[in-house]
C-alpha cells in the first residue's frame, strides 16, 4: 500500500467497503437502484488512469475485471458499464455498474440521474456478502 493515501471523504460518504484486490479498494455505492461497485487504487495523489505505473494500470484492469466477474455472477444484469469520470471527486476510481434493461435511468448513464436510494441495511449486508465470496474465489 502506498504511504499518504486517503479515500475521499465522498466515496467514504456515497460507498461501502466490499473488498480488497491486489491494487484496489472495492466499495459498494450505497444506491439500490443499481448493483454498483467503486474501485479505488490505494495510491496517494491519483487522478488519471495515466498516472499509474504501466504494471499499475495492467494491475487496475486485473481488479477491474475480477470486479466485474463479481458483480455479474451475484446480481443478473444486461450489460456492464465501466466508467473512470472524476469530474466531481477527482481522486481515481473506476465504476464498475451492472445495468438492466428498464432500469431507472436505462438506457442513460447512471451519473446524475435522479436520487439515489439507499439499501435496507438487510439487502447491502446480503449483497456485499455475496460479492465478498465471489472476490475471495
């Protein structure tokens, strides 16, 4: 792990610790809307994908589609959105979003679509323990 990192207090405030990975942190977006999942490698100062060491980035993309193996063997989804946007919290981090078709903003991007709906504290416990199994696999 690098020295000086900090999550951003507002993946801190929006997410919920899943996992580790070999570079990434993985979280749980706390909107029920969407089975959605953060990925925030443990680097201080990153805010572009391009400013990870080449063996970094391969590593991100590793974790990335572990993530992604998850997220689809736990919940049923249509179609995987991966997005790295940072236009409001800058620190790195990828989104790794299982989409439905008829889903609250299909076909539309996920981002600012609407208000995002909290889990029940039963259903996230549920989910983060299914992704959990799946990523210790």
């Amino acid at each position: 792990m690098s020295t000086g990192f900090i999550l951003d207090p507002r993946l801190q405030a929006d997410t919920r610790p899943v996992g580790t990975l070999p570079l990434c942190d993985v979280r749980l977006m706390n909107d029920a809307r969407f089975a959605w999942l953060v990925l925030i490698p443990r680097r201080a100062g990153l805010v572009e994908i391009s400013d990870l060491a080449p063996e970094e980035q391969a590593m991100l993309w590793q974790d990335v589609n572990r993530a992604s193996a998850a997220l689809r063997a736990v919940t049923p989804c249509d179609k995987l959105n991966l997005g790295a946007l940072g236009n409001i919290v800058r620190q790195l981090h990828v989104h790794v979003v299982a989409r439905r078709e008829g889903d609250a903003a299909w076909p539309g991007p996920v981002w600012g679509n609407g208000s995002a709906v909290a889990y029940d504290v039963g259903s996230q416990a549920a989910l983060i323990a299914a992704l959990r199994q799946q990523l210790a696999d």
